[in-house]
C-alpha cells in the first residue's frame, strides 16, 4: 500500500453526511474542524475515510450522543483559540500610550475615541 493511501474501499456518501450530521451536532463545523477532537490524521480530516473508520466514527459520535443527558443538545463549545503572532501578542500587551507614541513616530495621527 501506497503512503497516504487508505486500506480499504471508501466511505459512501451517506455515511460522510451521516457522520458530518453528527460532528456538527457535536458542536464541529467540518472534518477539518474537528481534526484535533476526533484524532482524524490528515486525510480523514479532508473528509476521505474508508468504510470502516466511518463506521467507527459513526458509532463513536453515536455513542457520546447517546450519553449526553437528554435536555442537552450539543456539549457548550469553548470558542475558536485565537492564534497570535510573537508580534500581534507583543503589540497587544503594549499600554495604549506607548502605541500612540509610536505610531506618531512613525508619522501617524492619532486620537482618543
């Protein structure tokens, strides 16, 4: 088998939307999305799996399902991590005075709102 290649037929296209029904009812947008939560490798996270890994999937989300208390609809998700540069965080912890002070260095106007 080939890298990269899957080790077996594929997935139908009623188990991909059975199982995109039920990562968003989990709170994920897309594959993609729940890549981290899941463990979904690279491929799966580009919505290619086998019949198999779909079927476990299935059963796994199935199952969470099944778990939650019947009042819930979906787990709370935390909202999306922001990812920041070394500059945009450096930037950020900066007062507001010293931001002003260097962008009137640098040739800027600025003001209070």
């Amino acid at each position: 088998m080939a890298f990269g290649q899957s080790a077996g037929p594929p997935a139908t296209a009623r188990q991909l939307a059975e199982l995109l029904e039920l990562l968003n009812d989990a709170g994920h947008t897309d594959f993609r999305d729940a890549r981290g939560p899941m463990g979904f490798n690279q491929r799966q996270a580009g919505g290619r799996f086998t019949r198999d890994e779909a079927d476990e999937f299935i059963a796994q989300l199935q199952e969470a399902q099944d778990q939650r208390p019947s009042g819930d609809a979906a787990p709370i998700s935390s909202p999306p991590v922001e990812r920041l540069s070394a500059d945009e965080r450096a930037v950020r912890d900066m007062s507001s005075e010293l931001l002003a002070a260097e962008l009137q260095r640098r040739g800027w106007a600025v003001m209070e709102p």
